[in-house]
C-alpha cells in the first residue's frame, strides 16, 4: 500500500516511520511533511527511496531543497499539505500533525477517497461533524491511531453488544500528584515531565491539564457514535490499560500492553486486520500491576467542556482547541501560569456565540478570531493569568 505521513518528524510521525521500516514488503513510504525539521530529511530519504513527494513549513527551504533533491517534489505551507496529499498518489494518510493544522487535510484525505489514519485529535474535536458526513456519505475510512481509541476499537470489535460505557483511561499528567493549589507556582519543564508516555510538548502539557483527555472523550463520541454520559475517565497510574468497554452484565474488557505507540500505529496501519487480544474481567482492580484511581472533575476542570462539544457541537470545539493552542504556547513560552491554561479557555468558552452546522471557512474564521481574543487576554494580563 502506497502511504504518506503528515508530520514525520514529530513522535507519531517517527514510531509510524519505525512500523514502515519493519514492514517494508507490506507499505511503500511515497512522501512524508516535516514543517520546520528539515534536518530530517536525508535520513528518512535514505531510509525510503520511494519517497518522491515532500512538504516543509517555509518556501525558502522548499527552494533550497528542490535544488539538493531535484528527483523529488517540494511543497510548502499549509497548502502544500494538501498539494502533497493530491499529489503522491497514496491510498493511506497518516495524519500525526499536532494542532488545527491538521483538520484540512483530514478532510481532503476523505474527499479524496483515501484511508486515513489519524493521530491529529484537533481534526475530531473541531471538524467531527463534516468529517463523519464525509464518512457517512462513503467517503474514504478512518482508523484511530490515539491509543486509547484504538483499544477501544478493539474492545467494541470482538464485542459491541450490550455496552454500557466506554472508559477512557488517563494517567492524570506530570502533576497528577498535586492539589489544585500546589499547581499555582509550577513550570513549564515540570509539566513535561509526563510520568509514563514520551511524547511532545503540547501533548505533555494538555495531558497534565486533561485537556488532552477531554478531546478524548470528544473524539471516542465521533468515532463511535456514543453519547456523554456513555463515556467515562479512570485515572491509570501505569498506562498499561489503554481503555475499557463496561458491558451490562458488569464485565469490562480491556486492551493492556506497555505504553507504546507503535502498536496502535501498526493496528491503524493495518486497517485492524492484525491479531488483537483483550483482557475479560468483572473488576478491573485485579488486572495485575496496575492501579486505578477515580476521576475528579473539580481536580481536572476542564474535561467539562466535552458534555459541552458533544451536545452543543457548532464552534464550541473550535474555540475549545484554538484557546487550548494560544494558552499552552504561552505557558511554554512563561507568559502565563499553568493555571492560566485553563482561565484562557473558560472565557473564551463562555463567551462565545455557537454557529450550529459550521462550514470549514466558518471554523477557519472562528479559530482566528479565538486565537486572537486568547493573545489579547494574555497580553492583557500576563503572569496575573
């Protein structure tokens, strides 16, 4: 199969690359993004000849390097994403591009009539109604690449009778040993110390405010058409348990393997053709070496605003993920608390006026005009944030 990979150089991009080395008879790599990481290039060139598409961030780069590699097609920008996906030829698009970014070309992929295997939970979170029409409609298919969704697929795939809840399982994040105000004072280089997963910075920081967990829940409602009150958070100290189903008859069911994303990617990658084994039991506290603790809305306040995506949909997951974007840059960047995190987002939630049934230019001009409003709140207030 002929595959192409958004976002090569980030830590999805580089375990799918790590999967296509290992099943080279199998998957033919025809091009890859790397966004600013151009150091990258020659490497995976040399790991994959069949390369002849490739997309940067800047133009000046994309000229420097059509010089270097005249064999190959470059492109550039967000724009160039998608001339890489019309034009390589794939039938399958990995989509581990971190932010909005990614939405256009999930979208594309499907019009396209292409597989995509997505890890970029923005394309759920803000575009999940016109993705699911263009799925509805017959067109392409998508494979879940998150971990957590990607054990629940298994789960739902050997049995999807009689479900009670889906439970999504969290490890709680870097500081998931603090209270809420031993979180006033901390720093950026604490919150990406994640306690189990190794993974890039935004991600680190959205799992330790569970922003990352409320986008969860958001994308297991599209991918499988459950509602909120269906689905459920445990906190999981060893990220073993990837998820569970909890069926009527009080058994649970889970996918348990070591924290690696590797598997979920070969599972995607496959198209859920690969062997699957899951854990039966009618308490979860007896899987072995693993410990589980209850979800705390008031520690981690803002997965509440996945009830609000899912039953008011429109531009709510718009702005959820452009103040998430704005207030974890800044965050990074020491322009505001940790806590600010979540202040950015609650007045941009709570002033926001819904448009139901979006179109993507709609969702384009509300995630500008949220990033804008964060920028200004920051700027405004600074540290007191």
């Amino acid at each position: 199969m002929n595959i192409i990979i958004l976002g090569a150089s980030g830590s999805i991009g580089r375990q799918s690359l790590d999967v296509l080395k290992k099943h080279k008879d199998e998957f033919c790599l025809k091009g890859f993004s790397v966004g600013k990481r151009i150091r990258v290039i020659p490497q995976i060139i040399k790991n994959f000849p069949s390369i002849k598409h490739i997309c940067v961030m800047d133009e000046k780069n994309m000229i420097s390097l059509r010089k270097k590699y005249p064999s190959i097609n470059f492109y550039y920008g967000d724009e160039g994403l998608i001339n890489l996906i019309e034009n390589s030829e794939a039938e399958m698009v990995v989509n581990a591009l971190v932010g909005f970014v990614g939405l256009r070309p999930s979208i594309r992929s499907l019009e396209l009539n292409k597989k995509l295997a997505l890890a970029n939970k923005e394309s759920l979170v803000v575009g999940g109604e016109i993705i699911n029409d263009l799925l509805d409609n017959g067109h392409g298919k998508l494979y879940p690449i998150d971990s957590e969704h990607s054990a629940l697929l298994k789960c739902l795939t050997v049995d999807s009778s009689n479900v009670k809840k889906l439970i999504l399982t969290a490890s709680g994040g870097a500081f998931r040993k603090l209270t809420r105000d031993e979180l006033k004072n901390v720093k950026a280089e604490d919150a990406l110390k994640h306690p189990t997963w190794k993974m890039g910075a935004k991600i680190t920081i959205d799992c330790a405010t569970m922003v990352n967990k409320c986008f969860e829940i958001i994308e297991a409602h599209y991918l499988y058409h459950y509602g909120y009150n269906q689905i459920g958070v445990i906190l999981h100290d060893e990220s073993r348990v990837h998820s569970m189903v909890e069926y009527k008859d009080g058994t649970y069911r889970a996918d348990i393997s070591k924290p690696d994303m590797r598997n979920p990617i070969e599972y995607a990658l496959f198209e859920c053709n690969t062997p699957i084994k899951t854990y039966v039991t009618t308490d979860y506290h007896l899987f072995k070496n693993c410990h589980f603790h209850d979800f705390d809305i008031k520690r981690y306040p803002m997965v509440k605003y996945a009830k609000l995506v899912i039953e008011k949909k429109g531009t709510y997951g718009t702005v959820l993920n452009a103040s998430n974007e704005v207030a974890v840059n800044a965050f990074l960047n020491d322009k505001i608390s940790f806590l600010g995190i979540e202040k950015i987002i609650d007045r941009c939630m709570k002033e926001h006026v819904n448009i139901e049934h979006p179109t993507i230019d709609q969702i384009v001009e509300i995630d500008r005009k949220t990033r804008q409003k964060a920028a200004d709140l920051i700027k405004k207030g600074g540290k007191t944030i």
